[in-house]
C-alpha cells in the first residue's frame, strides 16, 4: 500500500513536472496545447498503468488541472495578442491623423495666400457690386468670371482642398460630421462674395476646360458648403425676415410676369411676346436655387404657392372689377369737351359719352406705346399725358374682363384653364432653374 503512494505522488510530480516546464511553450504555442497534453497523458498512463488502474481519480482531477490551465493560459495569450493590435491600430490611426492634418494645414496656408489674390481682385471688380449682380443675367457672370486667370487658379484649389477631404480623412468615408471641422476651417476665411464666385463657378453652363465643374459643384453639395451662407448683401441686410426678401425679388422677377400672363388670358389675348418661358436666369435666383441655403426652402415655397396665390388673385379681382368698372365709366363725362392731340393728327374735341367710347375702341384695336407717342388730353388748364391715358385705360379693360368672366357659365372651366398655364409656367421657370445644376 506504502509503495502504491509513493507510486502515486511520483506520478504527480511527473506531471507537475510537464505542466510546470511546458509553460512557455503553452504560452507561445497555444493552439497545440490540447494535442501536447493528450500526447503526454498518454504516455504516462501507458508507462504507469497499475498505478493508473489504482488512482483513476487523482490522475483525473490532475488532468483536468492541466485542461484548465491550458485554456487560462490560452485566453490571456489572445488578449494579449488582441491589446497589441489595438494599440497598433491606434497609433497607425494617430499617424494618418497626424499626416492629415499636416498635409490639410499646407493646403490652408496655400488657399490663404491665393484668397488674398481673388479680394484684391474684386476690390476692383465692377461686375461684383450689389448693383450690377441684381441685374446681370447668370450666364454673362459665368462667361465673364471663368476666363479670369486669377479666379481660376482659386477655384482649382478648393476643389483640390474639397477633394482631399473627400477622398483622403484619416478616418472612414462616412465619417462627414468629423469633416465638417474642417470645412469650417475653410469656410470661415471666406467673404460672401468670395462664396458667390465660388458657387458661380460650380454651375452647369458651359464645359469649362479649365476646371471640373461637375466636380466642384458635387463637393459643395456634399458637404453643405454654403448651408449658412447668404452671398448678397440685401440677403444679409435683411437676414431676420428671409422670407420677405425673398418674396421681394421673387414678386419683380417672376410673379408679376406670371400676373400679366393671367390678365391676357382673362382678357382672351395672347400676350405679346412677354418671354415668360425662356427667361434669362439672373445670378441672384440661379444661386439662391441651386445650392443649399438659407434662402432656398423659401424660394421653393414660394413657387410652389404661386398657383394658388393666382387662383385667389382671380376670385379677388372678380369680386372687385364691377365696382372698379362703375367707378371708371361714372367718370368719363368729366373729359367731355377736352380736346385730344396726337402728333402728326389732327387735333380733336370730344364731343359726348359716345364719342369717348368709340375712341376707347380705337384704342383697345390699335393701343399705342405710351413712351413713344405725343398724346395729349387737356381742357386748356389739367392735362392728361399719354402714360396716364394708357393706365386708365388699360385698368378699365383689365376690370371690365374680369367683370366678364365673373357672368361667364363656364367660369369655373375656365379659371381651371388658366391656373393649369400658370403651373405650366411654374415648370418651366423650375426646368430652367435646375438645368444649371448637375444632378
């Protein structure tokens, strides 16, 4: 019995004796670990059988020890191995980033020195003052802005700058809000005329070899390049009530169009060559549209409710036009008697009402430019120019054709007609817009 202990303890500390020497081959080789030990195992229960027939139980708490330690060793060998990557992915990730920002601070330093160019020249750039950008059509400021070779290298810049950031962040693609500092850096050196010419650069107009366009213009929309940005300054001057300026310059440049429209097809005229369709796009609406801004949700606002704004400009007028007819023809005994002179005509006495209202007539059949022809009513004290002759008279048909159309049967027919034309119009002002885009 004595000699089977002794057996046994000598079996244990066989066994001790490999876990404890094979430590360091278990530690770097971990995946042979469970084959090594198995092998071992094997080896000695071959060699000490009788003993193993007398203490399964120890051997079998022995090796499950052994198991044990195995896989602690094993797991603290990947966890090792898992903190070394990741330090070694952090720090390659604080080199790209240090990289980056040495290679974007150039790029800075560049940009600042070509910007300071592009303010020089446009102290002294007419084209850019407030004045001539309200009534310079786009096209001519694209024309005339890209073949200036100063505007050019700058802009070829920020589309390297844009790009960079883009393609080359040290962090991955769909990182946009980590860029946006960036950007900031950039956008904030940069005045709003300086803006204006960047944007008008980035239009699809023309295919300008000098630069790429479509590029430029996919960069700044990206990364909302002019979401804050208001680019003139009556934009500026009034940037608490947006919305007004933006009715402002949208009622002279396309609904008071629109309302003439209207008025000619109440009246049953075609209007004479008004342009409504092909209108040449002014730089302010050709930006404003175009690119993400403060002022382009309301200027999409606003088209979109001018349909409805005219239907209800119909009604309006309708229910004002027999008190305004009334009001015109209760007057017209106060000019009988005057006299009218027409250059080149002979001179000629309004006799009565019905006199005046066959002249009326002539005119409506055969209406003259007031601006050009010498027309004058007077009774020898008031005079009545030929501007105002043409007002009065123009309101007069204008309410006398609503007054029609308020008695009309088919009015409803018929104001469904002309909203439909003015949708149509609508359309084809937004084509136009967005046909300076590249999307």
């Amino acid at each position: 019995m004595l000699q089977i202990r002794l057996d046994s303890f000598k079996l244990a500390e066989m066994v001790w004796s490999i876990r404890y020497h094979s430590v360091p081959k278990l530690t770097k080789d971990t995946y042979k670990m469970p084959v090594l030990l198995i092998l071992i195992l094997g080896t000695v229960m071959t060699i000490f059988w009788d003993v193993v027939k007398e203490n399964v139980e120890v051997i079998g708490t022995l090796g499950t020890l052994a198991t044990a330690w195995a896989a602690y060793e094993a797991r603290n060998s990947a966890k090792a191995a898992m903190k070394a990557t990741q330090l070694t992915s952090a720090s390659l990730l604080e080199m790209k980033k240090a990289s980056f920002k040495e290679w974007y601070g150039i790029l800075l330093e560049q940009h600042n020195k070509l910007l300071d160019d592009v303010n020089k020249t446009l102290l002294t750039d007419t084209q850019f003052d407030d004045v001539k950008l309200e009534i310079n059509t786009i096209k001519r400021m694209y024309y005339y802005t890209t073949k200036n070779p100063v505007y050019i290298k700058y802009i070829n810049h920020i589309i390297l700058i844009l790009n960079y950031l883009d393609k080359d962040f040290y962090l991955p693609s769909s990182a946009d809000s980590e860029k946006r500092s960036y950007i900031e850096q950039l956008r904030n050196s940069i005045s709003p005329k300086v803006s204006l010419l960047i944007a008008i650069f980035g239009l699809n107009i023309d295919n300008n070899k000098t630069y790429d366009a479509k590029k430029l213009y996919n960069l700044l929309n990206k990364y909302n390049f002019f979401e804050s940005e208001l680019f003139f300054e009556d934009a500026i001057s009034k940037v608490h009530f947006l919305d007004s300026y933006v009715s402002e310059i949208f009622n002279k440049e396309y609904r008071r169009g629109v309302e003439f429209y209207v008025d000619e097809m109440v009246r049953g005229r075609e209007p004479p060559n008004t342009n409504v369709l092909n209108r040449h796009q002014r730089v302010t609406f050709a930006v404003l549209w175009t690119y993400n801004n403060p002022c382009q949700q309301h200027l999409l606002e606003i088209f979109n409710k001018l349909p409805l704004y005219m239907r209800n400009s119909i009604e309006l007028n309708m229910e004002k036009a027999a008190e305004e007819v009334a009001k015109f023809e209760s007057s017209l005994h106060r000019v009988i008697g005057w006299k009218l002179k027409i250059t080149g005509l002979d001179e000629r006495a309004i006799k009565d009402e019905k006199h005046l209202k066959r002249l009326i007539k002539i005119y409506y059949k055969h209406s003259f430019d007031t601006r050009q022809t010498g027309i004058l009513l007077t009774n020898g004290v008031d005079n009545m120019l030929a501007e105002n002759i043409g007002y009065s008279l123009s309101k007069y048909a204008f309410d006398k054709a609503y007054l029609e159309l308020k008695s009309n049967p088919h009015q409803s027919e018929r104001i469904d007609r002309i909203v439909n034309e003015v949708e149509r119009v609508i359309d084809a002002y937004k084509a136009n817009l967005n046909s300076l885009s590249f999307n």
